[in-house]
C-alpha cells in the first residue's frame, strides 16, 4: 500500500513494502512558480532557474530524510540500460554532468541514493534487504516493452539478490485510462515482447480506431513476475498522473510542458 507523507510542505510517496529508505515525489512543496513546472519541479531545463531546481532538490531531501549528495539521478534516454553505481557516482545529474546516461540502476553501497526523474513514465524502486542490494528504473514505452526492469532484476541478483525476496514499488504513472498510443506502438510490444503480452497491455482503444491504450504500470509488473518476483511483493500505486493534477506533473497532459518528478531509493543503515 502506498501513503502520502507530508513533511516540511512537501508530499511525497512512500510504500509499506520497501522498507529501505525511499520516496516518490509530487508536485507539492516546492518553490517553482510557473504555471507548468509549481511548485516542486526537480528537473532541471524545464524552466525553472538552476537556482530553483536546486532549492526544490535539497526541500525534497530533507524531507524525505535521503542527503542530496547521495543522488545519482543522469540523463535518461529511453533505453534498456541499468548501471551498477557506487559512491564514485554519488552527485551525477545533480552536482556536476555524468559522461554516460542510463534509465535504471543497481547497487550494493549504502550511501548510494538512486534516483528516477518521471513525468508519466513508470518510476519502480527494488529492494532486497536481506541481500543489502537496491534498483531504480525509468520505464516508458519504450523502455517497458524492451524489459529494462527485467534486466534491473537480473543485475541486482548478479550482486546477491533473490528474485524471490524482492520487494518492489510501482510508483504514480499515466494509466491506461489516458494513455492512448498509436499501432507503432503495439506493433512494437509484439514484437519485443510477443502477441499475448501485447494483447494484455497495449489493447484497442472502443471508440477510437486505430488508437491503443497502453497499461505500463501493469506490463512492468508482468515483467517482473516473469522474473521471479512474487506478485504479492510487488505494490502498484495505481495513480494515473495526467488525471491528478493536484498531486503530479503529466508530459501528455501539459504537451511537453511540466515539471519533473523524481523516485530515489537507499541502502538503510550508515555507509562505509
């Protein structure tokens, strides 16, 4: 189950199912004061000044209780790419540019906060508390229909995990109630993904021929049972963010014009 936290005005996401320390973020509590990007924008080069960006990271921080020096948060590009990271990592996409961009990442090193910048795409943190090793995926469609969470499950195992101790959060993302593709899409999901799988999740649209509405937040839950997570350990927020406008930033609905939301997971316990 998830619940909102509010802490210092700002809310934030958190699910009973991880225990290590984690949030997802809203849009509420931050300092941004343009119509699109209010109030708690975390992503730079939406509109907000440097300064700004800045302010809304270290409230959201302290407030979810994760240091701000910890983040690795890189450029996302949509791929199947997860990165192992260390403290080596620690600042990227935050304090200084990193020379490589990723849209998931694994780790072992407490002090390592993993951090996942969405505006409708699928935010999933993973934690294995007996293993002491975490993930954190950026899913959109393109990244859903390749399996990069699947790739992020086999990584953390690599590390030690166990696919059958995984707790995982889906966090907030467009559903399937507003999230209408086209049939590059679809033709996509079969082809990566096969005929049935496709069915299930990117099905036709009643009233709209030739559209598709696409459920990512559920085909990335398939995804990660077909790796060996128990359903039962895997928590859907089921929050569409293009129908909550109150609560999040939605890419679809502002058409390209928003904010920046960010999910981050650490490693409990001190680091090294």
């Amino acid at each position: 189950m998830f619940r909102i936290i509010e802490s210092q005005r700002v809310k934030y996401l958190v699910s009973d199912k991880i225990a290590s320390p984690h949030a997802f973020s809203t849009r509420i509590g931050g300092v941004s004061v343009l119509p699109h990007t209010a109030e708690l924008n975390l992503g730079f080069y939406r509109g907000d000044g440097k300064e700004t960006v800045m302010e809304n990271l270290s409230l959201f921080s302290r407030a979810s209780g994760i240091d701000l020096g910890h983040f690795v948060s890189v450029t996302q590009i949509h791929s199947r790419t997860v990165r192992y990271v260390t403290e080596d990592d620690r600042g990227a996409g935050i304090y200084y540019r990193a020379d490589y961009e990723c849209d998931g990442y694994v780790t072992d090193r407490p002090g390592v906060a993993l951090c996942i910048k969405t505006a409708d795409c699928v935010p999933i943190l993973l934690s294995d508390e007996d293993a002491g090793v975490i993930g954190a995926v950026h899913a959109g469609w393109r990244g859903t229909a390749s399996g990069i969470v699947g790739e992020c499950v086999r990584m953390m195992c690599r590390l030690g995990a166990s696919a059958g101790r995984i707790k995982a959060a889906v966090g907030p993302a467009i559903g399937k109630c507003c999230y209408e593709v086209g049939p590059d899409v679809r033709k996509e999901f079969e082809r990566l993904c096969g005929e049935y799988f496709a069915g299930r999740f990117v099905q036709p649209a009643e009233d709209r021929p030739g559209k598709y509405l696409a459920d990512l937040s559920g085909a990335n839950k398939a995804h990660m049972e077909a790796a060996g997570i128990d359903g039962e350990n895997i928590d859907v927020a089921g929050l569409c963010t293009s129908c909550r406008s109150d609560l999040f930033f939605s890419h679809r609905r502002g058409g390209g014009q928003r904010g920046t939301m960010c999910s981050v997971i650490e490693i409990g316990g001190s680091p090294d």
